[in-house]
C-alpha cells in the first residue's frame, strides 16, 4: 500500500498493490497499521456505508460538524467517480480549496478525508458503487450541506448537463452560510 500526499493536512490517497493471476486480484484496501506508520493517523471506523448510482449523479458536498463530525475512507468498487472535498478548516492554509481526484473500479485508489472537509462526487459510469467508512456516527442533525457550485469555490466538474441530484443537494448552502453554521 502506498500513502500519497495531496497538499492537503490529512487528506491522502492510498494506492493499494493489485496481486492479479488468471483468477482475478487480491489487494488490501485499507491496513490500519501502514497507513499510521505513514499519516500518525489512526482513524477508528464505525461505520460503512454503500451507493449505487447511474451516470451524472452528483453526491453532495456533505460535511457532519461539531461532535459528528466524520472522517471518511473513501473508494469505489464498479464504476467511476470526481471525488471532491472543499477545505472548511479555517486553520489551514488550503482553506477554501478545493482537491478532486478520480476514483475507479481499475486504479482501486481510495482518498481519506478528514474532519472539516465537505465531501461529494459525480458519478462518471453507470451502475457506480461507491463505499465508504466512518470514524463516527451519521447524525443528521449536525449534517450541513455545501453547494456543488459554489461561486466562490468553483468546482470543475467535468460535466454541468444532466446533473441528477437530490432535493437536498439542490438545496446546498452558499459558502458563508456554512461557514457562519460551522463557526457562528
């Protein structure tokens, strides 16, 4: 397994090594151990979570704040995703930005993202299975919904036709307004 930096504090992309034969393949996609010795993180998963989705779903940008707030191990297991975070951590100097990273069923990449990032993705194939681990509970309550196109962020997502979203996500929040419910 090897542990990438992205130029983000504690947002790193884990690239697993693929051991494939005529059977098919075997790979670790997550190893506690390694990724402390290479990150000093150790996050603790409490819970898994799975999606399903058709081409041009666009998932988020979806952050849990104050005592929910989550860190989350994302990959995908069929399919394709732009996986995105926005920096909502006022103390870094990424702040604001944002990091995008394709994540599919071939690279076998995942990305984990930690507290105070706001998380979504668009899907890139149909019938896309995307999973992730959490290091606390959902909790709706403290769930925040930023915009996926926010005018101050400027995601580029590599499609803006036929986005299919939900009510909620069409409903996300201007940047300031997360931040004033994040911060006061």
């Amino acid at each position: 397994m090897k542990v990438i930096e992205t130029g983000f504090k504690d947002l790193w992309v884990i690239e697993p090594k693929v051991f494939g034969d005529s059977r098919g393949y075997f790979f670790e996609a997550f190893n506690a151990m390694e990724f402390k010795r290479n990150t000093e993180l150790a996050p603790e998963f409490v819970q898994q979570n799975q999606s399903k989705s058709g081409k041009n779903v666009l998932r988020g940008m979806h952050l849990q704040v104050g005592s929910a707030a989550q860190a989350k191990l994302v990959r995908i297991i069929q399919g394709s995703v732009l996986d995105v975070v926005v920096d909502l951590r006022k103390e870094e100097p990424t702040f604001g930005q944002y990091y995008a990273i394709e994540l599919n069923a071939e690279n076998q990449k995942s990305l984990f993202v930690p507290r105070g990032m706001a998380h979504g993705f668009l899907t890139l194939k149909d019938e896309t299975i995307f999973t992730y681990s959490c290091d606390n509970y959902y909790n709706p309550k403290a769930e925040l919904t930023l915009r996926y196109d926010d005018p101050e962020i400027l995601i580029d997502w590599p499609t803006q036709n036929d986005l299919k979203l939900s009510v909620k996500d069409q409903a996300g929040l201007d940047l300031d307004k997360v931040l004033k419910k994040m911060y006061g």
